[in-house]
C-alpha cells in the first residue's frame, strides 16, 4: 500500500494506560467521552474501536493510543468461492487420567 493510498487514523481523545499486576497479569484502563463515541457510533449503535500500544509512554503515563476502527471487508466478486474457515483437530486422549494422583507434579495433565 503506498503512503498515497493510506487513510489518515480518526484518533480518539482519551487515555489508554496498561496496568501490569505482582502476579504477571495486566489490563488496560481505557477513559473516553462519550460524546466522542457517539460521533462514530455505526447505524446499529456500535463502536469500533482499535487500541493499539506506542512505541514509548507519552507524557501523561498513555501506554497505548485509541483510533476508530474503519476496516471494511472486501465483497466477494461473483463466481468467487469462499474460502472455508480453518477446522481446529481434536487431540486424542492421552491415556492420563486428570484424576491421576500419582503425578509429583500435581498438573492435571
């Protein structure tokens, strides 16, 4: 895609921090206006939104930026023919038991 073909991102005002807890865990706190989501509000009342980390934390503690999500799908042309969505295999079982006790390690697998 060249930089002609690109569109410009509908930033969102707001601020969006990543909060990572003792445990490894993590979040992020997200805080808009409303009336800002409303603006971008489709005709089914939904907002879509794309939070997306930066490159370094901006002055205000922000770790990530907000931006209007635009993506529209390709339509398919006629006499194409979709392409079918990818089947997970089930794994065969394994011969252990969960409820196997003899395992030091206590995992249930």
């Amino acid at each position: 895609m060249s930089d002609s073909t690109k569109k410009s991102k509908n930033y969102i005002k707001g601020s969006a921090k990543q909060v990572i807890f003792d445990n490894g865990g993590d979040l992020i706190n997200v805080d808009l206006k409303l009336e800002d989501l409303q603006k971008i509000a489709n005709e089914r009342g939904y907002v879509r939104i794309v939070v997306a980390p930066l490159r370094s934390t901006d002055s205000y503690g922000n770790t990530h930026s907000i931006y209007e999500n635009d993506f529209v799908p390709k339509k398919q042309a006629e006499g194409d023919v979709p392409r079918p969505k990818p089947v997970q295999a089930k794994l065969a079982p394994s011969g252990n038991s969960t409820n196997d006790t003899k395992n030091s390690d206590n995992f249930p697998f």
